[in-house]
C-alpha cells in the first residue's frame, strides 16, 4: 500500500480481560466505525494503520487477547442474512462504499 493511499480494513477483536477491552473499544472508536459487536472497518493509509497497530499492541495482553487486520477490497463483495444495518443511501467512512444493498436477496 502507497504511503497516503487509503484502504479500508475490517477489524476484528477478541479481549480476554473486561477493563482492556473497554480500552480497545474506545480507541477503535476513535479512528473507525462499529459494524457489529467487536468488529470495526476504518479506512486508513500505511502510516495509520501502523499507528493503530502500535497503539493497540499497547492495549492489550498478547498472549491472553486477539486482534485482527482484514483488508477489503475497493468494491466488497457482500452476502448478508438478518437485518440490515444500514439504511438505503448511507455510506461506509469515506470510501463511497454503498451500503444500501445489504441484507437483500
């Protein structure tokens, strides 16, 4: 990935200890979006994301929790089942990633 170009990222967690994982919640908060329960995406450029990367590794206990880096392609290919999320029109971040199919057949 260029140094400045974006990418988006689903981010996942899995936090063994309730105070760290409060801890982690908050900081995902501050740089991305909450898709589900312990499941963020942010759109970052290289230097970003190693700086999430290093803020998160300070967060939390790494032999005790779990935290992982997906990255999306430019135009996601998505199958959902259940609700959807997303009202008709409403973007994901900055990407333009129409989201107003979602949950349809």
């Amino acid at each position: 990935m260029a140094v400045n170009q974006r990418q988006l990222w689903l981010i996942s967690y899995d936090i063994a200890d309730p105070k760290r994982l409060v801890r982690v919640h908050r900081w995902l908060k501050s740089v991305g979006l909450p898709v589900q329960y312990s499941v963020f995406s942010a759109s970052l450029n290289a230097r970003e994301l190693r700086h999430l990367r290093e803020q998160l590794a300070a967060r939390i206990h790494c032999k005790q929790d779990d935290i992982r880096f997906y990255p999306l392609p430019a135009n996601p290919r998505q199958v959902c089942l259940g609700v959807q999320i997303f009202l008709e029109g409403i973007y994901l971040l900055e990407s333009n990633i129409d989201l107003s199919g979602i949950g349809r057949a």
